[in-house]
C-alpha cells in the first residue's frame, strides 16, 4: 500500500498553480478566503499537522511552537525570510525550518530601482498632480527631481538582492558603495565596480541614496537609527525593501518632516501592515504595500520551493532550503 500523504496546513492562499500541484501531493488543509490565521487557529493547526507552510504574516513564537503537537515536523516557509520565526526553539523541538531563497532577487532588486527612481524623480507627485486635474502645462521649474547617474548608492547588505540592485544601479551610471557583515571577493567587487566600506557611518554620511537590502537579525534591529539618520546629507534619501524593523521609522519620519533628509521609497514597515500616519501625509516618501516580491513568476516559483522542501523532506532526506542557526 502507499505511504499516508502528508498532513500540510497552508496559512494563506497560494496561487492556484501552486495550491494544485499541493494536492495532488499532500493532503492539504487550506483556508477558504485570504485573511491571516488567527493565533488560536495557528496554535490548532500546529497540533494536528506534519507541516506547516506558513507566510511572513504569520509570527510563529516560542509559545506557539511549545504548544505544536507531536506530528509537526517541518515549518516550510513560503518566503525568504524567516525573522517570524522563532529558529532556535523550533530547533529544540526537533521541528526543521525551511524557507525559499533566491526566488525574489531580482524582482526586489527592481522594485528597489523603481523606488530609487520613484523618490529621486518625483513621480508620485507627478501622478497625483495628473489625477487631480490640476496640471497646466509644462512648467521649467515644476517638480524637479535629481538625476541618479553619478550618484554614490549605498548598500546596506550586499547579498543576492544588494548585488542584483549594484548590476542594475551601475546600469543607471551610479557609483555603488556598500557595507556588509563580511566583504567580497575581489573578483566580485570588481565584477560591480563597488567600493567596501568597513565602517556604515562613515559611508552613510557619504552617500546620495542609501538602499537597504540586509535581512532583519537581532544585530540589524535599527541599525538605521536617529544617531545614523544625522550623519546623512540634507540631499540624500533612504529606500528599504527588506525590512522595516532595520530602520528605526519614528526617527526616520521625524528627519523626513525636519526637513533633514530628502526623501524616502519604504516598501516594507516597522509595524507591518500598521503604518505610520506621518508617513502618509509626506510628500517626500513614496510607500508601497510589500510589493518586492509580487510578480507571479516569484510566487509561483516560492510555492515551488516549498514542494521541494516538503517532498524531499517526506523522502527522508533534508529540505534542500534548511534553515540553520548558523543563517541567523
């Protein structure tokens, strides 16, 4: 006889390629509308199921994972990032985390240019100045913006997404600078023509955009903070798709409204989907909802890393996308 499919619980709705090639392998509990989990419903989920297939909006905490019942053994995240985690006491459980790297790269490597372009150039003011009605006419000094090439773009994390922004930023004749945790190999500096700068403060006071491409850990809590904010020049500005917890966003919006920097591109939020209502009403900031990602190719290409994760799991063998502590 076969083996007894796996028991997965899907938190959010997938897309429905994805979902579809799920049950034809799992026997696959899903909810029917797209709303988050409630705690109780994840803590029910967790007690009765082989996998959880889990989103970034769904916090799985030490709580939650003391309360998982005996059959759960691997969290597959549909997602890069898994700061909603709780790793080690999943770990302490027994309990495997796997996740979907490098399906995003590029995409949020453009939302991040659009983004650049977006705070630089103006183009949220444009477009509402067009809906309004109100536009009359070119005007030689209306809604000027700044020109990118030649200017010095600042990395803050110079992994897969920082390297795909460097590729394209050069592209666009920018001088690409970055800080991270290790440096790179010649080679690959060179293959960016990026400068290494071993200390972030004196290469954020430097720099005319500063892009935030690092993963949220305990050591990039803030590491955006007032203190940082200072040291950058009146004319620069900050865009993040990584996310929103590496800035600090009350200090970010008090410099915005001081006047003390020119402008910011946020696509991810310290408060999740709670956003800051003094970040609305500043024309200097363009804010999107967590758009990084939203293309279909990725989605449908995370939903197919987590059936890898999940199958190869099932096989006997470890999820090709394990996450270790060592990653954390």
């Amino acid at each position: 006889m076969p083996a007894p499919k796996l028991s997965v619980v899907v938190t959010r709705r997938l897309p429905e390629p994805v979902e579809s090639r799920m049950d034809e392998l799992f026997d696959v509990e899903r909810r029917e509308t797209d709303e988050p989990m409630t705690r109780e419903e994840l803590i029910a989920a967790m007690q009765h199921a082989d996998v959880l297939v889990p989103t970034i909006t769904d916090r799985i905490d030490a709580e939650l994972i003391a309360a998982a019942g005996p059959r759960l053994q691997l969290i597959a995240n549909y997602g890069a990032g898994v700061d909603h985690i709780d790793i080690p006491a999943a770990r302490g459980r027994g309990i495997l985390v796997s996740n979907t790297p490098g399906v995003v790269t590029e995409d949020t490597a453009d939302m991040t240019m659009g983004l650049i372009l977006a705070v630089t150039r103006r183009i949220p003011e444009g477009l509402a100045l067009m809906q309004s009605g109100d536009w009359q006419g070119w005007s030689p000094n209306a809604l000027l913006g700044g020109r990118i090439g030649g200017r010095r773009l600042g990395i803050l994390g110079m992994g897969r997404i920082g390297q795909a922004v460097a590729r394209r930023a050069r592209a666009f004749g920018m001088q690409i600078h970055y800080h991270n945790r290790r440096r790179l190999r010649h080679e690959v500096e060179a293959a960016h023509g990026a400068t290494f700068w071993e200390s972030l403060d004196q290469m954020i006071a430097r720099m005319d955009v500063i892009s935030i491409n690092c993963p949220h850990t305990p050591s990039t809590y803030h590491l955006l903070n007032a203190r940082r904010l200072k040291m950058m020049k009146p004319t620069a500005v900050v865009v993040n798709t990584s996310r929103g917890e590496v800035i600090d966003e009350n200090a970010l919006t008090r410099a915005l409204r001081a006047g003390e920097i020119a402008g910011a591109g946020l696509d991810v939020f310290e408060g999740r989907h709670q956003i800051n209502p003094r970040l609305r009403a500043l024309p200097n900031v363009v804010l999107l909802p967590h758009m990084g990602s939203a293309t279909v190719e990725a989605r449908v290409e995370m939903g197919e890393k987590v059936i890898v994760n999940i199958r190869t799991f099932a096989d006997g063998h470890r999820p090709p996308d394990l996450v270790v502590l060592s990653m954390i």
